[in-house]
C-alpha cells in the first residue's frame, strides 16, 4: 500500500481505467506470491477483515502520500488523527460507553499494524493516546468525555523521567499535598507529543520510595508551573514533537487524580501490557511494508543482465524475511488474544512479542533497505524512513526491563506478584 | 412513492493489484488474489445514503449478484449505510458467464419486486468494462436513464441528473422511477467506521436465486481467448516533419 506513492486515490483510479501499464510477470517467481505468503488476513473473523480493510484503506489514502513530508517537515497531523478518530480509532478497545469503539486487543493489534503501513510515527502516537482512557480506576472528570479518544482533544500520557530510564519505580517528580491541590516539581524527558497537546497524564511521587508512593495525576496545558523544554530532533518518529515537560510549582487540582493514592504504578504497569502489543503491532505493518517494497525492488532492478528477482540469494533472503515476519505477527497476535483473556501467561508473552517483534521487524526492514542497494539510502524511498521509524520500537516500552520480568517469572513469580501487588 | 433504492454493487479484483492472465489463456488469475467492491459501486453507495440522509428516500437496499464471497461486498455496502442486502446467488459456471444482460434482468426482476423507485449503479466494472448493466436495465424497465452523472438532484418525483458527456456537461430532468448510472466525480465515498462495521452485522442480508425471479442466465457470449496487452515497442525519433511524414507512409498508417 505504501508503495503506491503520492497518487491520490482518484488519479490512481484513472490510471486504472485507462491501463496504460503491465508488468509482464517475471515466470522465474513463484506463483503463489510473496505477497499471499505475508497477508496478514489469514486466519481473522470476516469483522476483523472489514476493520482491517478500513484501516489499509484509510493507511494508503489518508497516510502514506505524506508519510515522507511528515518526517521531513516535522508535522504533527492532527487534522488526521481526528479523522482516524472519527472513524473509530481514537479508542479501540474502550468501552462504548465512554466514547471508544468497544473492541479486542486482537482487533486493536489487526488495525494498528494496518495503520503502521501508512505512517508508522502517526500510527504508534495514536496507539499511545489511547493509555489514557484505561487509567480511570474511578470516575473523574476526564473518564466520560469523549476527548479522550480523540475526537475533540489530543493529549499525552508520561512515565518516563530523567533520571530513572527503565527504573520506573524509582521516579523523582515529587507531588506534595497542599489543601485541595497537589504541587507538582520536577521534570519528564523525552515526551510524545509534549508541548502541542492538550492534556498530560503524570506518574509521580506522592507518598514514599519505591512503586507504592507513586500516583498519577491529569495536568491540563496551560497550568501554571508547566512548561517545556526544546523539541528533540529525532532520528525518526518525526511526525511526533518529543519535549521535555518541566514542572514548577505546579499546582494541580486533587480531583485530578486518576485512581487512589498509591495506584499510579499499577496503572503504569496495567497499560504497559496493551503498549508493548501496539508498539510490536506497528513494527510489523512496518516491516511489511518494507517486504513489499523490496520485492516490488528486485522485479524492477536489473543487474547481470537480469532482475534481482531471478537471485537465488535476493529468493532466499526474502523468503527468511517473509518467514520472521509471519512468525513476529503470530507472536503478537497470541499475546493479544492472552492479554484479553486475562491469561496467565499474558504478561510474559507481551513482553516477549514486544522482545522478539520489534528486533525482528527492524531486522526485516534493514534487509529490505539493503536490497534496495544505493537508493535504499535515499529519501525518495520510503524503506529508509521505516528502518528509522521502527529504530526506537526497539528502545520505547522497556527493553531489560521485561527480559527481566521475564526471567524473573521463570524462577520467582510469587515475589514478583508481590512487589506489583 | 416507496422511497426505496436498489445499488448495485459488484465484487471485482482489487484496483491496485497486478492483474496476470491464465496461462491457459481462458481469463484472469483470480484465486488468491485481492478483491474488494467495484470503486464505481462505492460511489453509488455513497451517493444513496447521502440521499437517505437528506431523507429524500428511505431506505437503501444493496444487490450483488455471484458466489457466497458476494456477500462481503454486501457487507461492506451495509456498513457504509446501506440498510439491508440481498444477495442473488450465482455461482460457478453460471458466474463465469455472468455479464450485463443477465444483471440487468435480474436488476429489473428486482426492481418490480422491491418496488424500487431509483436504481443507482456504477457507471462501469474495472474487470470488464462494459458500462451496459445501467442502461440495459432501464431499457428493460422501460425507465428513464441517467447515465455517468457527476451531480444528482432530486425535485419531487423527478431527478436532476449533471451527466459528464464528450462535449461537457449535459443536465438534464428525468422521471422516477429511473436508473441512474454513477461517474468518477459524483462525490467521494466515505470510509465505514468501526462501530459501523459492527452494527452491518446485525444489517440483514436476504438470499434469492435467479430462478426464483424468473431470469434465465444463458450467455449469447463465449469468451475464446485473453491475452495480455502487446509489449510496448520503442518508438523512432524523426529529424523533420518530411522524415516523419514518410515514416507514417512506409508503415501504412496513413
């Protein structure tokens, strides 16, 4: 879908209609197409295919023409995020009743992986909105407004601070009780969106060391006390501002807490698992973008004498890239499914899929740039700003961290059980 | 008047797939490969429910015709605002032969049945491009016909229909009942939304064979033969007008 370039839907309906172009196919490629082996359709309900039709269609019409100038320009799309709102994926797994769509982990995995096709940086920032309505524990102001999923407001959700990477319980932004509001000090790196949204979800100190005196307060833009510090420049993710968002004296109101005192790591916590699942999820659109790419590449490319195709090395290479990425997706989807189910082992396989998927998907990517020889390296391809995209999916959600809970889960689950309790 | 209207929607290979003939030369690989609604189906959905949503008619049933797969398409139409199906099951060799003539007697089986008071329909499938399903069907209702319209208005019981002709634009004022045959810029279809989708399935869809409508499906056409378009030649640059006028000569152009 990506591949399909800067033509708008209408005039590649005309290019249609007047079919002025044939690739007479390369007999030498198998007949069942690369193209069928990765078609992440197999095995979904005829409701999931529709969703997912939607999302391809709405990634190719919508995303893709401006994947390119997103990334170089810098823009935040809202205008396109709210109409993806407006189609129903601001929230897609919340419930109805507060505004969202109501649907599975799995579903949400399906729709988010088509997205990533079109944009990966837009798509992964619309999945990490969606925390936001899943941290109520109980009702305040924000939980029924249906800006939340996005379709009057965008807002941020934080957890990651200077000074405490992946050692999230140890976090330093201290909140300090003072009448009716809490005073909110210190400061959050490396924030989605921070600066141009509306409404920042914090992890902070409130009560003593350690997981148990952190909560989680809302702070709406434009809060005396909140600032911001210099948008990043990114190696990818570039349709996303990253700032720092420094707190001074902030006074936040008590009511803006979501959930009791000392429950701000839980929900942390709770929404990692769905995190980890939307993040592998973008990885692999990603990733099958880029094979798609590559062999629309090596049918092009002449060297030799011959297409790139006919290279029984170029052959094998794509069919292990093809081979991981299907085996990336059904990772992620059984996560998806055990996550929903409230499985057992729901914690370990998301941390694993977020694991293997998004060093797997970076891989296949990087393959698919190489392929591409020189002009992978150049701009005009979009394969170069996948690799780059996908670079940090490595990085975000925890990396040791959950090899650790892991290995932890292997030997010692009931201490863990404990400390998370 | 009823206020019903009948869109027709055709099952056909997705417009951005690469299309590749069988190597027995009888038609087009179509096992496995991608197929999504006609786009100048979607169009004439689009323009039905916006017709139903200025409530200038009531309801809006969607028609496909072909295998159990037909039903997709259906689906689609239905969570695009479509409110109920009917599927008219063909399949087979009976499919293979389906063409323009059998749709439309089956489009004007229908029409009578539902009381129809407009047919809206694509202008053309991009499989086959035959642009005669539309006008063969008002022929045989005997309706007035609105063919490639890139505006439509409704005035009482008559349409206003802006159709896109060599010359320009022609517009002109037809009775209901009519058939209306939907172009490229008639508007944009929307994309269903989620919840949309999920209440389609609760939209019904009836299932009815073309025997039951009385409408034989014979074919007076038999396919011998698809191949793929000729490659294309490398042309020759000419250095005057003389060269080139003698060239056009020599190869019996002119």
């Amino acid at each position: 879908m990506a591949a399909l370039g800067p033509l708008s839907r209408t005039a590649r309906l005309g290019c249609n209609l007047c079919r002025k172009h044939r690739l007479v196919f390369n007999r030498n490629l198998q007949r069942r197409g690369i193209a069928s082996c990765i078609d992440p359709s197999y095995g979904l309900s005829e409701e999931q295919k529709e969703f997912q039709k939607v999302a391809f269609d709405f990634a190719a019409n919508e995303m893709a023409p401006h994947m390119a100038e997103w990334d170089q320009k810098e823009i935040f799309p809202v205008e396109t995020m709210r109409k993806a709102a407006q189609l129903g994926f601001g929230g897609i797994y919340v419930q109805p009743e507060v505004g969202g769509s109501g649907l599975s982990r799995l579903d949400t995995s399906i729709i988010f992986e088509a997205l990533s096709t079109g944009c990966v940086s837009t798509t992964a920032y619309i999945s990490i909105h969606k925390y936001g309505p899943l941290r109520c524990a109980q009702p305040c102001r924000f939980c029924n407004s249906p800006f939340y999923c996005f379709s009057e407001g965008v807002h941020s959700y934080r957890c990651f601070i200077s000074g405490s990477g992946s050692d999230a319980a140890s976090l330093l932004t201290s909140a300090r009780l003072k009448g009716d509001h809490y005073i909110l000090n210190g400061s959050k790196a490396f924030i989605s969106g921070g600066g141009d949204t509306d409404v920042y979800v914090v992890m902070c100190r409130t009560g003593g060391k350690g997981p148990k005196g952190i909560s989680c307060l809302v702070v709406e833009k434009g809060t005396p006390g909140l600032s911001f510090g210099k948008k990043e420049k990114k190696v990818g993710w570039n349709s996303q501002p990253t700032r720092a968002v420094i707190f001074e004296d902030c006074a936040v109101p008590v009511t803006n807490r979501l959930g009791a005192e000392g429950q701000g790591f839980n929900i942390a916590m709770k929404g990692l698992n769905g995190g980890r699942i939307n993040i592998a999820s973008c990885s692999l659109g990603a990733a099958h973008a880029s094979v798609l790419l590559a062999r629309d590449h090596l049918l092009v490319r002449k060297q030799f004498g011959e297409t790139l195709a006919n290279n029984q090395f170029l052959q094998f290479k794509l069919a292990e890239m093809a081979t991981k990425l299907v085996a990336s997706r059904l990772l992620v989807r059984e996560a998806a499914t055990a996550l929903q189910q409230s499985r057992a082992d729901a914690v370990s396989l998301c941390s694993m899929a977020k694991l293997f998927v998004t060093d797997e998907c970076f891989n296949i990517c990087n393959q698919a740039l190489q392929m591409h020889g020189g002009y992978g390296y150049l701009k005009d391809y979009a394969v170069q700003q996948f690799v780059r995209d996908i670079r940090v999916h490595q990085i975000l959600e925890g990396r040791c961290i959950f090899s650790f809970l892991c290995s932890r889960s292997q030997f010692d689950l009931s201490r863990l059980q404990e400390k998370l309790a | 008047m009823s206020g019903r209207v009948l869109v027709g929607v055709k099952r056909v290979i997705d417009y951005a797939v690469k299309i590749r003939v069988k190597p027995d030369n009888s038609g087009v690989v179509t096992d496995g490969v991608k197929h999504s609604m006609n786009p100048f189906c979607e169009i004439a959905v689009e323009e039905a429910v916006k017709l139903k949503e200025k409530k200038l008619i009531k309801e809006v049933v969607a028609v496909s015709c072909g295998p159990q797969q037909s039903q997709e398409t259906i689906r689609t139409a239905l969570a695009m605002g479509a409110d109920r199906g009917i599927h008219v099951e063909v399949s087979g060799k009976d499919y293979e032969t389906l063409g323009p003539l059998q749709v439309s007697k089956i489009l004007a089986a229908l029409a009578k049945k539902e009381d129809a008071q407009l047919i809206i329909l694509g202008k053309q499938a991009i499989d086959d491009d035959c642009n005669q399903t539309g006008q063969m069907t008002a022929a045989l209702l005997d309706w007035p016909q609105g063919t490639f319209a890139s505006e439509v208005s409704m005035d009482g019981a008559q349409v206003k229909v802006v159709r896109e002709i060599d010359g320009g634009l022609e517009t002109i004022k037809i009775n209901t009942p009519a058939v209306l045959t939907a172009d490229l810029r008639l508007n944009t279809p929307r994309y269903a939304t989620l919840p949309n989708i999920m209440k389609a399935k609760k939209k019904k869809i009836a299932n009815v064979k073309p025997a039951d409508l009385g409408v034989d499906l014979t074919s007076r056409l038999e396919v011998l033969r698809v191949d793929e378009p000729p490659q294309r030649q490398a042309g020759m640059k000419v250095e005057t007008v003389e060269d080139l006028v003698e060239k056009l000569r020599d190869t019996g152009m002119v």
